[in-house]
C-alpha cells in the first residue's frame, strides 16, 4: 500500500532543513565558523534544501491522504450498488455495510477473513461457525446482521442470511471499494481468497 507519512514526519525533516541551512549560514556571517570551508558550506546548503524538497513531498501525500480520508465519510454505498445489488438485497444487511463504508470496510474484511464476529457501535455480524446450537442466542446456521439506529433505541431490526447470500454481497461491495480505492485493490483481493477458503464447506 506504500508509505504513509505522518503529520511528524515532515514537520521534523523541516526543523533539520531550516538547522542545516540557517545555523551554519547565521554562524559563517557572524564569524564564528571561521574553520568551514566553502565545499562544506555547499554541501550543508545541498543538504538542507534536500530535506526541505523531502519534507514538502512528505506534505503532500500527507495531505492527500487526509483529503481521502475525508472523502471517505460522504461516500454513500447505495450511489454506487447497482440496482440489482440493492433490489435483491436484505436490508438490514445493506444498512450493516452502509452505515460502515467504506472506512471500516477493510477493517470488516480482515475479521471475516479470520471469521470474527464484529461488533461495532450501533451494528452487529456474528457468524455462526462461532455459536454452538446450545448457546443462548443461536441464530442457526448463516450469518446474522443487526442494527441499533442510535442509542436508546428500542428498535433493533435484526436478519440471517445464508452463507452464499453473505459471500456474494459482500464481492459486490468489495467492486465498489475497489473502484473507489484502487490502491486497497491487492489487499482486498487477497482478504476475500482467504475468506473464500475458509467459509467453503458453508458456500
């Protein structure tokens, strides 16, 4: 996925530019680097201006990532399903996907490749290779989807799907992703093999 710069990072390469190109300049002027040859002079200038350059890539990606990371909260899933994806669709399950794409979405993927049940704030998925029929709470064999829509709420619409059903949605919104975030491609190809393999005996 490459590097990803930290706010820190470019701010540090900064300082060192500005200590590299500044000091020696402030103390060659004031006469006290009497001893600093010119080639050494030059040097510390090509040095600091190459931090700087650095720095101010480091910036920009560090930028465009927060940009993106924004961009991510007004993404709406249902603009980019076809209508056959939604038609066809459960609902509460489609809501669980919504209320969480796409920046959880990776997230979600790298606890179903593990089959992990995932309980994040106001929406819940449990798989059932993870209950015992004798447990309190057994949905049956498939994948339940609940949603709480906001705190205090008594209404908390509640679905179980098949493991077909769970698996092909999920591909659908993993194109819409991947057309979204291209860089996530590889990662989330990679992701959906390992949980293919791993729900087979349930497909």
């Amino acid at each position: 996925m490459g590097f990803k710069p930290k706010k820190v990072c470019y701010l540090i390469l900064r300082i060192l530019a500005f200590a590299v190109l500044i000091v020696p300049v402030f103390l060659k002027t004031q006469d006290i680097l009497t001893e600093l040859s010119n080639s050494t002079f030059i040097l510390l200038i090509f040095i600091g201006t190459t931090l700087l350059i650095i720095g101010d890539i480091f910036e920009r990606k560090y930028q465009e990532q927060a940009e993106e990371f924004a961009n991510k909260k007004f993404i709406s899933l249902g603009d980019y399903l076809s209508e056959k994806d939604i038609v066809n669709t459960d609902d509460v399950m489609f809501d669980f996907y919504a209320a969480n794409f796409p920046d959880k979405f990776i997230t979600i993927l790298e606890h179903f490749s593990n089959l992990e049940d995932i309980p994040f704030d106001y929406t819940y998925c449990n798989l059932s290779v993870n209950w015992l029929p004798t447990e309190e709470g057994y949905f049956g064999k498939g994948v339940w989807f609940s949603m709480t829509y906001g705190p205090g709420l008594d209404n908390q619409p509640e679905t179980v799907v098949d493991y077909k059903t769970f698996f092909n949605f999920l591909i659908s919104v993993s194109r819409v992703y991947i057309r979204l975030f291209s860089k996530d491609a590889k990662k989330v190809k990679k992701l959906l093999k390992i949980m293919k393999k791993k729900l087979k005996p349930y497909l």
